[in-house]
C-alpha cells in the first residue's frame, strides 16, 4: 500500500478538512464532501480505498478512530477537489435496545455538518479495483455498496469499455442509496448493467423502477442477467451477505483468483473451516521454522510463529483467540496492543505508529523474536 513517489498530495500523520456540503442519499445514508482546509493537493486514491478520522466524540473520554470508504470515482469530483464518504447511521441492534448504536456514524449524521472540521488520514486500503479489461461484477449488500459505486463511477470516468455488472442487496427503498445514480448509469452506457434486489420491498417500492428482485443475491440470479465464471468478482457487504455468496461464488466455479472483497473480519469465518484454506507463505522471508513463539497474555495461549499467517492478528485468529480490529491496515488502531517483550516489524510502509513505544498494530505486524503481547 506504499504511495508513490508522484502522488504530491499524500501526507503522514493528520490533516484537516472541513465538510463543503451534506447529502442524503436515503433514510439512513448521508454523504460528507471534504476539502482540505489548507488548499493544498489532495492525495489520489484507488477506487475501493477509505479514508480514516480521529473523531472526539461528546460524552466519550477516549478519541475515536474510524475509516470509512471514499464512494465516489478518484477524479469525479471537482476534478478530483473533493472527497466524498457515505456513512450510513447504524442504530442499536434489532431487539437489542441496551446495545448502544454506533458512535461515530451517530456523530457524523447528527453533529458534523457543513462547516465541521475533521482530523483525516490519508486514503489506503487493499482492496481496490484492479486494472485490467476484462468483465467486472461488483455484488454488495446494504452500504457495503460505497466502495462499489466509487468503482462503477471509475469505471465510466474512464469510458466504460469493460462489461460491468452492478448487483445491489438492500432491505428496501427506504434505506437504497444512489439508486437513480446507478440506474441512469445503465441506461446511458451499454456495457454497464445494473440489478437491484431489496430484502423485503415496501408498499411504495416499484419493481423495474427501483428494484429488480425480491429476496436476495442468488447464482442463478447472477447467470440469469449474463455474469459469468470468467468475470472478477468483488464483494462487500455485512458478514452473513459475504459467506453467503463467497461460498455460492466458489462452488459455481469461480476462481478464488478471480474473488475480491473487504471483510472487516478473521478469514475463517469467510471461507469456512481452517482447513479450507490454502496456507500462506512466510511473509516477508521471516523465520518461519525458527522456534519463535508468541504470547498472548490475556487469553494465556502461547503458539508458534510459523510463517502461516500473514500477521500477529491472523495467527491470533487462527488459534481462536478474540482479538479486537477494525480496519486491517495498521491505520485505526483498534488492533493495537501492549508488547510486553520481544521485538516485532511492520509488513507495509503505511502503518500509522501508535505514539507509545510499547503498543503494536498486530494487524500489520510480524515479531522478530519471540515476544509477550497484552491486551
């Protein structure tokens, strides 16, 4: 995730924007448009990649950081002027009213407004849109459709020459974003094909106006409107919406080669059983025979680093052992823990280094020794 040496408007550590306007885009979707207060140039970014923010939050002693999907095309706005993110509100849990709702997406729809000044990191993430010429098939659930439309609108920036399917799941009309967006996008560019399902359709949800299907993403959906096994695939959506059609996708016959997604969770729970999946080489050449063993003091396990895990965090998972995380690319650190002994390294030059000495983003970390870690 390293940027270039040609992107002038990347920078480390924070830096300042403030919200230009405030869009809704549906019943519990918002859109925030960001400038840089400096007016200074503005990083370029990947279709699919997010932006973090340090949010100081009223009522919560401790800072917040969260990362959010930029959701438009990197160079759609102003000429690529702008930033734009849409968050959607996430309420208390069905039939969990104790639960509290989720902090910061409360916060930007209720307190952040035109005007407000944020604290951002610069736009990274892994999972973007590759190049290439071949069809593409975007599949997301809910807001899972933001890094989605920021690819669809790339994709026509750049003149709409690769087939590409655009297949929705939400719950109804209600909560659809940018649904006249995608479908004037259909009709205007031939190789561009869209396909909304809603969950449960409300009484004024009008299917071949708003909606497409009734119920929810399937394969014979899929074959039905002419994606097929030689298409990329890229998904993004809530974890039962992701396992149900990473599974689906697979025993059709698509390649894992050919899966892309962002899945803010342990690989396992997405692919199935540990033994379904393939193991991963050493990374970064590191020892991986070489007796290092790691603690995790809190939920007392101590496992062998042995190169199958690509991080602190996987090997965490992979031995079933709770670890907290959010975006699993060393930025907002929700990962982050005491290391107590030893010595570990980052895999990746972006890491955003907590200020304590002693506290490690074990999602982008691999330990050089062996070492103690506490929660």
């Amino acid at each position: 995730m390293s940027e270039p040496i040609d992107n002038p408007g990347h920078w480390k550590g924070t830096r300042t924007f403030v919200v230009d306007r405030k869009e809704v885009e549906s019943q519990t979707v918002t859109s925030f448009y960001l400038r840089p207060e400096d007016g200074g140039p503005m990083a370029a970014y990947k279709p699919g990649q997010f932006l973090t923010f340090q949010l100081n939050i009223p009522g919560l002693d401790k800072q917040v950081v969260r990362s959010y999907t930029l959701s438009d095309s990197p160079g759609g706005l102003e000429d690529g002027k702008l930033y734009r993110l849409s968050i959607k509100r996430e309420p208390s849990p069905r039939g969990m009213p104790d639960v509290p709702p989720g902090a910061s997406s409360n916060y930007f729809h209720d307190h952040v407004g035109v005007g407000s000044t944020l604290q951002v990191i610069a736009p990274t993430g892994d999972f973007f849109l590759a190049d290439g010429d071949g069809p593409v098939v975007l599949l997301s659930g809910g807001v899972g459709l933001t890094p989605m439309i920021s690819m669809l609108n790339h994709l026509v920036d750049q003149g709409a020459a690769r087939p590409v399917w655009f297949v929705h799941g939400v719950q109804n009309g209600t909560e659809h974003a940018f649904g006249p967006h995608v479908r004037q996008l259909a009709e205007t560019h031939a190789s561009v094909r869209a396909h909304v399902v809603y969950v449960e359709p409300g009484p004024g949800d009008v299917k071949g106006r708003d909606f497409d299907d009734a119920g929810f993403i399937t394969i014979e959906m899929l074959e039905r409107i002419g994606a097929g096994l030689g298409a990329d695939y890229y998904l993004c959506g809530p974890p039962p919406f992701m396992q149900a059609l990473y599974t689906a996708l697979r025993d059709w016959g698509v390649d894992d080669t050919r899966i892309f997604y962002e899945f803010f969770g342990p690989a396992t729970v997405l692919k199935g059983a540990p033994g379904d999946i393939p193991a991963n080489p050493a990374p970064h050449g590191t020892q991986a025979a070489s007796g290092i063993e790691v603690t995790f003091k809190w939920a007392e396990v101590t496992v062998p680093w042995d190169g199958t895990s690509d991080t602190l965090l996987e090997l965490a998972e992979a031995h079933g052992v709770d670890a907290d995380f959010s975006c699993r690319s060393g930025v907002c650190h929700t990962c982050a823990c005491t290391l107590m002994e030893g010595e570990i390294e980052y895999i990746n030059d972006d890491v955003f280094e907590p200020d304590e000495a002693d506290q490690v983003l074990i999602c982008s970390a691999i330990p050089k020794t062996n070492i103690v870690l506490d929660s």
